[in-house]
C-alpha cells in the first residue's frame, strides 16, 4: 500500500467514526423524548448490527491488504505501515465501543418504550436440563397464572466456554419428554436466532447462568438488555475466591459477572447470598430479591416420584450416588478428583453386585479428567457392570431414590442435604476455599481424605450407622430454606410489582 494512501484512509474512517458519534447522540436525544416506537427501534438495532459487521469485515480486509503489500526496499522497516497499522487498530477498538455503546442505547430505547400489558411475556432460555430444576417451578407457575405468558426456548452451549456450540437436540428432546413445550433455536447462525427471539417482544428474560462464554454470541449479556433480564441462580453458591486471587469471602466469578451487573432482578436463595450480591456494590441493591430458592422446593418435591435407573433386582441393593465435580487435577476451583480414583472405583464396584452405583458426573466432567477414547471406554466399562450405571439429566429423582451420596463437590454437598441421608465429602485438599454457606455445608458432611476412608465410611453406612450430623444438617437447612414452598410465587410477585412500578413512574413523568 503506498504512503500517500495512508492519510486519505485515515480521513475517511475518521470521517465514519464521526458519523457514528453522531448517530450516538441522535438516538440518545430519540430516547429522551421518545419518539420512536417499537417497531423502528427494532429495526435500528438490525441496522447497527449490520453496520457492525460490515465494519469489522472491511478492517479486517485492510489488515489482510497490508500484510500483503510490499516493501520500499527488500529489508527496509514498513514504519509507514506499522503507525498506520497501530492507528487502525486504536481506531477499530473504539469503533467497536461505540458501536456497542449505539447498540445498548437501541436495546434500552426498545425496552423502554415497549409498554408492557398482560400477560406480561417472560422467555426462559435453556441450554442444559440438569440446571433446569432452578427455573422449572417458576415455569409452571407462570402456566397457571394469568398474569403471564411464559415461553421456553432451547438454544445450544459450550461447556465451560470452549468448543463447539451445541446440544440444542438434546435439551429439545428432554424438555418434550418433560412435557414442557418450546421454540428451538437449532440455527448455527445464533443471531437468527436473537432476531425471532426480539420479534416475540419478551418483557422478562430468564437466563440458566450469569457466564457469556457458555453461549452463543446472540445470547450474551450485551445483545439481550432490550428485554429486563432474571436471574434464579443454577446452584447455591459455596465457593470462595478462585485461583491466586487473594482470599476473600465473595469472589466475583459468581456474584459479579456482566449479566449480574445488567440484571433487572436477581432473586437470591438465602440472605447470605442476597449480600453476597450487594457487597460489590455494582448495583441497585434492591435488583436483589430474597425470594427463596425455587430449586430447593423442586427437588423437595422429587420424594414422591422416586427412581432408579438400575433395574430392579430380586434383592435391593445398597444405592450409592457418585457425584463426582469437572475440576480435576488441581486446576480452577480444584474440587475434583475423578482421575485419582475412577479406576478404584471401577474395581470397587466389581467387587460389591450388593451395592449399585449411579454415576452422577458435574456436565463438563467428560473430556477433563479422562479425554477422546478414554471417556467411551470407561462409560462402556461402567454400563457393562449389571450394578452400576450413568445419569446426566435431571437428578431430584435419582436423589430421593437412593440412600447415600459420595462426592467431591460442590453444590450437590447442599443440595442432598434436603433429603436427610448420609453424604460423604471427598476432600481433594487442593480446592478454593469454602465462603460462609460452604463452610456451614462441609460441616454438615463426613469428610474423607482418602479413597479407602471414603469406602470405609460407605460401608458403615451401608450396614445401618447412625448419621451423626443431624445438628449440623438442621442449622444448613434452617439458612438455606426461607420461604420455603413459595420462592416461586415470591418470584412472580416480584416481577409484576417491578413492571407496574416502573410503568407508573414513566406516567408520572411523561405527565
């Protein structure tokens, strides 16, 4: 590329990013007196993701172009390039913020002034079934009351943030056999996908997690705050900071992501959590909502439909869960420890037909501890043992049906508590520390270090000891249950209290 270009291409982008400021203040200033409606703020907003991704393509083109120019002289330093290179780069990352920024103002302007009516439409976006017990009884609740119109939509997901998008078909498959009907966004392209999910005009949104990266871009914090976004937590949290951060009692990783901070309501388990979530203080602590854990009344529902997945046999065997965490080897929050013992555990289980063995593995276990041919030879070595088998979906089920848990963590060593059987808590030695709900959690658990000591402590279990943390167990379940049975109906409560709020203060004003 010749020099003499360089100022001319510089002027004109200049020139673009001038234009885009603009627009900025344009719709800011439409905002404001609002006077745009729905429908061509829906359109705005297509506009600029259009705009978006015509720009990042012709930069990218301009990068390509200049790797590929030659030099004055063979050897000679490209300075020229270079500046224009590092000019072009400093300018492409503000574009993007404001693009962004122009975005947001879009979704906000949409948000706002969409007047919402009853039914009021709430969207509950699913991408894994075994997180789905935290949002199934608000679902149904929503079914049976006038006030809403809720709609579940299967999308896919990656675990933990890495490779490929996808298992839409399985989560579509089990919701029909849950009898929950549903729309599904199967598209590779997920912004198709974001485009019929804004033409349904949701008033609410309720989202599994708080973590981007699980999801596809089109269903990312950023992309869906022209509709008020809900947050019923997958799972008690019990985990203090991560990694080499310095130790604290909160870590952000679980109270402090983007979709916390952009929430409209978060409704919070226990009050310990509720200010957990407000001791950042990145937000509206009245966003937090203790409503109770409508997960907790779910499972405690599971006792009265039981089952197993091993097939009866002609003398009941001893029922021993096996919920092994993902975070083997040391690493992240380091609870796991599957690869130190998976191999025991298969001769255990050989050696016991009169205990049987249900394998309850964290979703991202597969493909950590053991990888590529090595995860189907050990399911295969697993399944052939008439004593033993696998379960990945739901679970409230499986916990009523059995007598005792073993695992290494994390929030199972909560949630098995409803079920007043023993629990047994492999410690890796090597994980985060516990925050205050985790603490409380382990006290209520007998601690093994050991796979023998783990064995050992089964075994007693098995030949009728006595569990002996019943006090312990009672001070867990007396924090982590408020408002028991009715988290759902304070969910609801709360939304259409915060919608009329909202609708009678923008009267008020427009008065």
């Amino acid at each position: 590329m010749d020099s003499s270009h360089t100022p001319g291409l510089i002027d004109k982008i200049g020139a673009i990013s001038a234009k885009l400021d603009d627009m900025e203040q344009q719709f800011a200033a439409l905002v404001e007196t609002q006077n745009i409606q729905g429908e061509i703020y829906l359109e705005s907003a297509k506009l600029l993701q259009m705009i978006q991704s015509q720009m990042q393509t012709g930069i990218a083109g301009l990068f390509e172009a200049l790797g590929g120019a030659p030099g004055r002289e063979a050897g000679e330093p490209r300075t020229d390039v270079a500046e224009f290179t590092d000019a072009l780069s400093n300018l492409a990352l503000q574009l993007g913020h404001e693009l962004n920024t122009i975005k947001q103002t879009s979704n906000l302007a949409l948000r706002a002034g969409s007047s919402v009516q009853l039914p009021i439409r709430c969207v509950f976006m699913v991408h894994s079934i075994p997180m789905w017990d935290a949002l199934s009884d608000v679902y149904a609740a929503m079914l049976d009351d006038k006030r809403f119109d809720p709609i579940v939509i299967s999308v896919n997901s990656t675990p933990l943030g890495y490779g490929a998008y996808e298992g839409e078909d399985v989560v579509s498959q089990s919701l029909k056999q849950l009898g929950v009907k549903h729309l599904r966004f199967n598209m590779d392209d997920s912004y198709q996908g974001l485009d019929i999910l804004k033409a349904l005009r949701p008033a609410v949104i309720f989202r599994q997690q708080q973590w981007d990266y699980c999801l596809p871009p089109a269903f990312r914090t950023n992309e869906l705050t022209f509709a008020r976004l809900c947050l019923v937590p997958y799972a008690l949290n019990l985990a203090a900071s991560l990694g080499d951060e310095i130790i604290t009692e909160v870590s952000a990783f679980g109270f402090d992501q983007a979709y916390h901070r952009a929430a409209w309501r978060i409704f919070c388990e226990t009050a310990t959590t509720q200010s957990y979530y407000r001791s950042f203080e990145h937000s509206d602590p009245a966003k937090f909502i203790l409503s109770g854990y409508p997960k907790f009344d779910r499972l405690m529902k599971a006792d009265k439909t039981d089952a197993w997945p091993i097939p009866a046999r002609s003398t009941r065997g001893f029922r021993v869960i096996w919920a092994p965490h993902h975070s083997v080897g040391g690493h992240g929050l380091g609870f796991g420890v599957f690869d130190r013992i998976w191999d025991s555990m298969l001769r255990w289980a050989k050696e016991s037909p009169d205990i049987e063995f249900v394998l309850k593995p964290h979703p991202a276990l597969f493909g950590h501890a053991l990888t590529g041919e090595n995860v189907g030879l050990f399911q295969n070595a697993w399944t052939r043992l008439p004593n033993c088998a696998i379960e990945m979906q739901q679970y409230g089920e499986l916990f009523a049906a059995s007598d005792m848990m073993i695992s290494d963590g994390l929030s199972f060593l909560a949630e098995y508590q409803l079920f007043d059987k023993p629990i047994v808590f492999f410690d890796s030695e090597q994980h985060v520390e516990f925050n205050g709900l985790g603490r409380m959690t382990e006290a209520a658990t007998r601690r093994v270090r050991t796979f023998e000591e783990m064995k050992q402590a089964t075994l007693e279990y098995k030949n009728g000891k006595a569990w002996e943390f019943q006090d312990e167990r009672r001070t867990l379940l007396d924090t982590i249950l408020p408002n028991q049975g009715k988290a759902s109906a304070s969910i609801l409560d709360a939304i259409v209290t915060g919608i009329s709020t909202e609708q009678s203060n923008l009267a008020l004003r427009a008065s």
